[in-house]
C-alpha cells in the first residue's frame, strides 16, 4: 500500500501554526495540516448566554465555517443558503466541546470566548486542525488577559488539547487522512485528547462497512502518538 | 455506588418493540428503552434525492423529532423556531448511516427508505433507542416490499444493527444511561454495533474531564454485551 | 347511501381517552376517534407571553403538529421545510381559542398552559380531536395544580369543550367524518361546542360547490348530538 | 344601543368600487367598505403549480397583505420578518377558497390567476372587503380573457360571491362592523356566499363567550340581506 | 432621438403629490411621477433601536416595498418568499439615508420615525419618488408633532431633500427615466439633493457600458435642474 | 489637517496582491490595502442561472462576506444570523456589476464564473478591495481557461476595473479613507473605473452633511489618479 502523497502510515502532514495573524482578535492562529488552512480566532466578550448569567461562570464556544471556494467544486456559501448544514453544526459543536475540556469556567470569570474556525482552503481534517490551531488562539487569548490582569492562564487553561483523524486506507491504518485518502477510506476515526493523555472526545465511523475492535485498537495507538506530537508542536508554537 | 434506578451496572432497562404501530407506514415499531419511548416509522418511496439519480443505486436516511413535551421541561417546538437544531441534526445524520451500514444500496434499487424517529417521551438515550427500534421498521419495510417481490429482504438487508449508551456514573461504568445518570455523568459513549458485532460507530465525550483509555475499554466491553442482548431482543421481535 | 366505514348517517367513530400518557406533562391524554390518534399534553409554565406581562391574567395556547408519515403518504417534516404551514397554524389557532373559551384566565393567574397536540396517526378529523381530547389534557392540568393548591380547577374551568365536523358525503349529512369521506366530501363543518351547549366556533366550508342554509342546519344539529356524546364521554373519562 | 358610526344595526359602511385601477394587472379593483380599503389585482400566468400539470384544470389562488401602516399602530412589515403571520395565511386561504367556489376550473384551462388582496388601510372586515372586491378584479381578468378569446367567461364565473361580518355588539347583531366594534364585540362571523345565495364559507367565532343558536341565526338572517346588497352592487359596478 | 413618452429631453414626468392620503399615519402622501404611484407614510413611535437608548437622540428609518402586481409581470411577493431582496435593502436604506441627511435627530428627541414607501403602481423611478414623496410624509408627521409640541418643526426638519434618475437613453441624456428607458439605458444614475442644493446621494452605474465624466457632468446639470424643480413642487404641496 | 496614518491626502495605502493563494480556484488572489485584507476567488462552473440558459451568453457575479472577527468587535456570522444583511447584499451586487462592466458575456459562452470575495481583516475599503483584487482573480481564471482553449481571454476580459473611496476627512479630500477615517467622514464616495478611464461606478454619500459639487470634483480628481495607479499594479501584478 502507498498513500498518495507518498507518507508513511504514521505519518502526519507537514504541521505549522502561525500566530498573531489578526489585528483585531485578542488571539489568533493559521494553522496549516498540510493543503488544509484553517484561520483561528479567539475574541473576548464580557457577556455570557443568558442561561449563564449571574452563575460566577464564562464559557467558550466555537463557530465554525468554510470559504465558498475552500474545496475542489465550489460549495454554496451557508449565509446565502439561510441556514449552517448538520455537518457544520456538528463541527462546531466538537471544537467548542473540545476547548470547554481544558479549560475552568469558574476561573475564566463571567466572560464569553468565541474560537471562530474558518477553513480557507480544505485538504481533509479541518476539524482536527481547527481544533489543534484553535487551541493557540485560545492560548494566546489568555495570554492577553493575563498580562492585562484580567484572568489567570494558568488557572484557566488547565492542559493542552489536539486532534487527529486515523483511518483505514486500503487496508491500511493511515494517520492524518487527507482529502484523496478520506474519500476513499472504508474507516475514519477522529481523536481528540489532552496533553496529559486524557481522552476528550472519539468518533469512529464505518462508512462502507462496520470495523473490528482490532482495527479500531490499532487507530488508537496511532492517534496517542501523533496527539503526543502535536502537543509538542504547540508547545514550540507557544514558546513552552 | 447505587444507580438511581437501583439497576446493576451492566444492566439494561426494559426494552420492548411493539410492531405494526402505524396504519400507513410501510413498518413502523413504538421502541421502549424503559421510559424512552420512540415512534419509529419506515417510508417508502419510489424516488431517490436528485443527487444519486439515474445511480441505480437505493439510499436509507432518517429523520429525528422530539416532541415538546416529551421532556421535563416543554421545549421549543422545531417547526415552530424555524429550524432543526444541531443536535437534532447530528442524530438524524447518526441514524441514518448506522442504518445504511447494515444495508446493501445496490441491491434496493433506485428508491429510498426514510427512517423517522419521533421522541414521544424522552428519558435519556433516545438516539440509542431510535437506532435499535429504527432497525425493526427498517425489517418490517423491507418485508413488505419482499413480500411484492419489489426487492429481495436478505440481499438488501445485510445484518442487525443496535446501539446503546454507556458512561462513567459517580466512578462506575454503566450500561444504558437514563436522564437521571446522563445528565450527572463525566464521561457517555455511545456504540453502534452489527448482529455480527462490527463497530459502525462510536462517539465517546469526556463532559466534564477528560477519560482515560482504561474507562473506555470498561465502556466498550459493556457495550458490546449489551448490543448483542438488542439484537437477541430484535430476533425475538420479528420472530426471526 | 352507505359510509365507507359501513357506520350510520349520526355515527361517529369509536371515542377512546387515554389519559396520563406522559410521564412529565402536567396533563395529557391520547385520544383517539378511529384511525385518527393525537397525543394531547398539557403543559403549565410560570410566565405568559411578553405582551400579557403583569395584567395578572393567564394565557391558554395550543400547537398542533402531525408526524411524517402519520398520514397515507410521508409529509415533509415542518421543522425540515423550517416553517410551519397555513393549515397547521390555522389549526392550532382554532385549538388555542377553543380552549381560551372555557377558561377563565383571571382565575388561572399570570401563567400560561400549552396544548400539544401532535397526530401520531391521521384518518380525518384531527383537529376535531385535538380539541376533544386536548380539554382532557387541559382539565388534567387543571386538577394537577388544584391539588398543589395553585388554582381553583372549577374557577378556573367553566365548562367541556369538544368538537365534531359534519359533511355532505354523496348527498347525505354524515357526522364524524373519516378520510375516504372527507377527500370527497362536498361540504364540510367543523363545530366547537361547550358542555352547555354555547357555540363557540363554526367553520363550514363548501368545498366543490356552495351549500344551502338546509343543508348547513342539517350538519349543525347532526353536530349537536355528537358533541353531547363527545361531552358525556369527556365526563365519563375524568370520572366525573 | 348605538353603534359607534351612528349606522342601524344591519347597514352596512357605504361600498365603492374603482375599476382597472392598476395599469399592469389584468383585472383590479380598489375597493372600500367606509375606511376600509383594499387593492384588489388580478394577474394571469400561463402556468399552473407543480401539482397540476398536464390536469388540463387551472387555478385560482389568493395572496392577502397589510401595509404596515394601514393599522393604527404600525405593524411590523411581514417581508421583513421573514414570514407571513398565521392570520394573513389563513386569511389568503379563505380568499383563495371563496374564488374558487364559483370558477370552472376545466373551463379555466391551465392556467393561473392570482387574486392580490392588499390592505390600503384597515378598519375592520378587510377579509370580508378582499373576497368582495377580489370578485370584481377576477371578473375583469376574465372579461379580458374573453376579449382575447382565451376563455369564455360565462362558462368560467358561475356565479358572483361576496362575503360580510356580523356580529354581538353590546347585545344587538350589527351587520359590517368596524374596528371599533370588531375589538369590543362577543361573538364574530364571516358569510361567504355567491349571488343564488349558496353558502361557500361560514366562520363564526365566540371571541369572549359562548354563542347560541338564536344569535347565530340573527347573524346569518342579516349576513343573507347584506351579501344580497353586494351581489347587486357588484352587478352595477360592472355594468351588469 | 425620440423618448418613447415624447417629452424633452430634460422633462419630467407629471408630478403630483396628494397629502393625508392615510386615516391612522401621522403623515401620508400619495406621490404620482407619472405611472409611478407611491404610497407614503411616517409613523411615530416612542421607541428607538436598542443601539440609541439613551442617546437622547432620535431615529428617522425607512422600509420599502413593491405590491406583487405593481409590475408588468407579477412579482413573487416578498413575505411570501421570506426574506427582502438586495435591491429592497439596497432601496430602503438609500431612502433612510436621504430623511436623516436633513433631519436633526438630536433636535426629534428620542423617537423613531418610520417612512413606509410601498409602489402600488411601477414605471421606473420608484426610488426617487419614494425620497420625493416621503419627505413629504416626514414633514407632515412634524407638523403633526409640532401641533402637539411635542418637537419644533423647524428645529427637526432642515431642509428639503428630492431625488431624481437621469440616464443616456440613445445617446441623449434624458431626465426621470421611466421603465421603457430605464431598461434600455446605457447609463442610469440617482441624484438625491436638498433644498439649498447639497448633494446627499449620487449613485451612477454604467450598465452596459462605461460612461465619460462629460457624460456624467450632463446628468448632473439636469438632475440639479430637475431636483430643483420637485423642491418647488413639495413648497406649493405643503402650502408653504 | 494630518491624516491619522501620516499619509498624504492624495496616498493610497500600500496596496499589494498575491495570485494563485488557493489551491482549487481556477483563479484567486490575496489583496491588501494596508490592513484590509480580502481573499478574492474566482470559481468557474458550466451553467448559468436559470433565465440564462439557451442564451448562448455567460455570466459573472460575485459574493461577499467578512470573517467573524475580521473587524475590532466580533459580529455576528452571517451564516448562524440565518441571511446575509443589506450591506453585504449591496457591496455583492456592486462588485458583481463591476465586473461584468468589463467581461464580453458573449464570448465567454454559457458558463459562469462566481467571485468570491472574504474579508480576513477589514481596516476601511473592503468593497474597493475586493473589486481591485477580484478583478486579478477573475484574469487569473480567464487565463486558465485560456490556456485549456476554453475562451480567448483578450476577447474576453475587455478591460481592467479598479476602485478606491474618496473622502472629505476633516474639511480635505483624502483617498483610500482607512477605517479610523471612515468612520469619522462627513462624505464618502466609492469610484469604479476601468483602464481606460471609463466610469464603471459612482456611489456617493453625505453621512453627516449634504456636500457641494466642488467638493464632489476634487473626491472625482483624486479618485481618477488613484485608480490610474492601481491599474498600473494590476498590471504589475498579471506581468502584463
């Protein structure tokens, strides 16, 4: 078997994360996984949804959304049709969930961060990546509370948090999928999980047909060891 | 620990599958997880989305509702905000691929099946519900049409498929979640699984704190246990 | 002339009450005339609509839904199409104020009570229904709150309500109209009529061709029997 | 008792009717019921709905707005809220039906006509106002038809058809109220009826109480003797 | 060249305004530039948008619309269809502009004037007879307010505002387009100006083609020309 | 007076464009003018929108949006709002009219090409951007598709547009207004022009104060220069 951008089964896309990308936003992050480039943003409000206020708690969301033009056929832009698809939804749901799992709400103060995602170009694995890049933004939104004595970072953000997509491709267990290799693979699985090891969220689905706890096992231990990657990665990005 | 419902930790509630519910459908079955209680109904139609036209090929997909009040509190009514929520969306999208995993589009024919799931009374794990309960109109429907020699039921129909939740409660792993336990556990994942135990999904969340990898096999090994228990149940039921 | 049902020109359908179907509404009830079978729930919320705010008066409304495939061909679901039709709101409106018409809402207090109701299997008559066994849901709503000591349920209810539609079917008045008769019904009436006898609504319209004051007088004391059974039968239902 | 215009119990507002008042339409009609104004327009399109086609029958539908300061407080404006209130539906339904009640569809051929009923300025019975003189607008698209032999109108318009309100104001039945009356009155009922006095819609409503018999039938006595004054005030505005 | 109308070159239609044209606006206007008739009305409230609170400043805002069979072809109406259309927006926020440019809305207090502008008839030139037209609404609204010194007229209101299209039809620049040249014209721009000959809006697009600033220059002396003319006409109509 | 970045009041911000940013578009292009940056695509499809079919002729039009939090507060996505607001639907339209002012529709045969303009970081000028930088990414596809013998992009692409907004800042005209400007303008134009000096569009606006035609020609003087300039690197930049 050979994946057709020639990468071991292990191996993971060229990764890089580019931070401070936006004037505006109190943190931000490009991050690429590949062809795949997901601009993240983290903005700061001091307001939280109405069923939170008067708790003493904040909360951090996501939005998530692609560029009409960000896949090969171009896709009907979400404002236009009048309403986010399901598969938009379930995304954003997955990074806000993910963000939220590191992070203490208490500490965070009744304040609202938005993680907004917007893939600019798509290769396969934006929600791995805008989970793994929205991360440094939210990082990066700390940091600027915290030098305005606003929140503690290391309070609030209690560990890393970074995703994966494993799959079986022809066979093969197969590490960050790419578009030509997700298409195609009878299995696809998303990992998210903490630096510490913890596991935050997985999502495994037979798309042609139903897999074995072998092959799932085997997607597993690949996706602990790319997570264990990424994490380094972001430290390097943060200067950790 | 003691569950609330004073159940084992392994133990499912009491599942029942009334057949033949609806006057029109093509096969219908009222699912009972305890008191989770789903009307499903299997439609036909001799017409496929515009998308897959002129394919040859069949497609199964599903719909989901809750009723306003089949929860504690009276939600809002869908219809009536407008729009179909994002969690609304992710399970209708859930129930629809567990079913196509278990079915053979080609051998269909070019029409579709619409599997709607209706929450009458909702106390956790109704999408688990819907699934398991969904298979059984899915059967009846493809019996129907067997019985008109409009498509062969054991070509097209290529297993059973089940699914249940289980969770980490107050540091145990439980199968079979209720509201009561669902909305207190750390950690909830639900497994959809074939009669010939392939693994067709799995979404597992760390809600409050992430989990380890040990909890999650604990998950797994009840779950398959309780899986092949529904399918012993969905034999039963259609007198297989 | 002979119905299709092979029921006489006055015979309405088998009338069953169901009542406490729901385990969380504060009333419900599964009412069934035939075929037809809509779940009514009741449920009591402590605010009223915003512009009913501190007139120390309660609100009494009601929405109606049908499921998908509870009639002969699938219906597109009105929370898929994002609104709600015409026939549905209309229906729902006639609920609404039919209930509103037996309720004193000085008396209920600044609180409103929803009706759902939602066919789980459509054969003609469903609004007819919704409102015969939506006043068991209301009623048991009310005597859920007499018992808390929140409201005096006879203060608060003034009477019975219940509804029957009437039609010329090949030149015959006939009462309790089922599917076959009404999609050729020539005319068609509903009435809404309290335990009293008060008229509280009438909607006759001729569908094909216009109708003669006769003929209407006919439907309407056709009408009149039948809601005082439907009323008797309510009474027999709350065993009173 | 004295009506707040000073008219006699069963006079109705003075009527007019302006003929071909829109340059574009096929047939208009700016009708008044006192200060009730109504543009009425025909339009003609050589097509019918999806559901039609290849019937050979045409259609007549209806379209029912309010300028939003045809009220005395200014209403939202519909478009702008993104749908049509279940009040304006129901209400184009009703003007739809009516229309249809005394059009030959088969002699129609396929095609349709829309009847746009739009609301200058409102101060009661612009329903009742709308089918009226809706029936003049239709009148004129057909006579124009006629002239281009497109269509025979005789063969198409069976009848006239015109409609007025009645109801219990402080006691007495008044004919045609207004909004004065309207907002104050117990009990409320639209007639529909076509000029050999056929009923085609009857829609009475007990907005605080209950009604009886005897006041129904006072209320239908008066709606005969005024819808028989329309019919004839429709003849000499067309020339009849 | 010859315009189809027969008027010269920088002719305009016949202008005509008819005031008070509403029983509940607190100022009306019917406005006529030939075929195209206006209906325009200011309403008052007591309220402004929820950015304002507090400002002790007022609001003066405009919406627009087109009755469906205004046209030559009957549009889809708009609430029907759920949302406005671009160039609705675009319109109604061009008309918005032009009422605030010559009002004080500190000296309004804080309040909202609403202009309503719905074309009951159209022949090109919608928007300009809409600004024409509504300010003469707008004046009478504060008139009406003065009358009941709740604001100083003078104070509130400090200059005329009108508008007017002029385009190259043939190669000529011709003054207020009507439809038969609007939908020809190589170049089409609107000119909205006050009283004391400031400039509010220009908007100029080369439809088919791009223009010259010499062409430019000539529409603009005949849209001052033009402009200066409907000020006079708006004097005579409001007496002053 | 001095402007807020130190410029010049004749100085352009420093403007640049990168081609060829997105892998999948047939042509794209990142514009800057200073701190606004907009990602411009241009998608080729083989169909064109319904009232253009069998016309032989093609189409180009073009779409809008700003990321989230491009802008110093986050707003809301247009996507989650459910439509696209007034503004982005006129700035759309503008752009789309834009190019089609300078595209033989004829010769590029039935096809349509879609411009997509995002905003990654506004700072004032988005629409003038978008319109500089869409005109490079709709060359870009031209020339794509020139080289597949698709089109012949000189007969084709019949000219270069470019747009700047001009302004009276403080009591002098200035160009390329940035956001601290605009914000504070008493006037505001956009200008869109070809290469060849022709006028493509003028949008003109007295935010705060009517404007003289004296200050309307040193805005058209200034605006003529600038767009001389960015054709000039429009050129640079297609190496032409």
């Amino acid at each position: 078997m050979a994946r057709p951008s020639g990468r071991m089964p292990d191996q993971m896309r060229t990764i890089s994360f580019e931070r401070g990308v936006s004037k505006h936003a109190e943190g931000s992050c490009l991050v690429k996984f590949g062809d795949t480039h997901v601009l993240c943003t983290a903005s700061l409000e001091e307001r939280v949804p109405g069923w939170m206020r008067n708790t003493g708690r904040g909360w951090v969301t996501a939005e998530y959304g692609m560029l009409p033009r960000s896949t090969g056929d171009r896709m009907r832009r979400e404002a236009a049709s009048g309403k986010q698809g399901g598969r938009t939804l379930e995304i954003q749901r997955l990074i806000g969930r993910s963000m939220r799992a590191v992070v203490d709400l208490e500490a965070l103060g009744e304040r609202q961060i938005t993680i907004d995602c917007d893939v600019l170009q798509a290769d396969g694995g934006t929600r791995t990546a805008s989970i793994t890049g929205g991360w440094i933004a939210l990082h990066d939104c700390l940091d600027w509370m915290h030098q305005r004595q606003m929140a503690s970072k290391t309070r609030v953000l209690r560990d890393h948090v970074a995703a994966i997509s494993c799959g079986i491709y022809r066979g093969t267990a197969v590490t960050d999928l790419d578009y030509a290799e997700d298409s195609e693979a009878e299995t696809d699985a998303n990992f998210v999980m903490t630096g510490a090891g913890g596991i935050v969220e997985i999502q495994g689905t037979g798309e042609g047909a139903p897999f074995s706890r072998a092959q799932f096992d085997m997607l597993f231990a690949q996706a602990e060891s790319a997570i264990a990657q990424l994490v380094e990665l972001q430290k390097q990005a943060i200067g950790a």
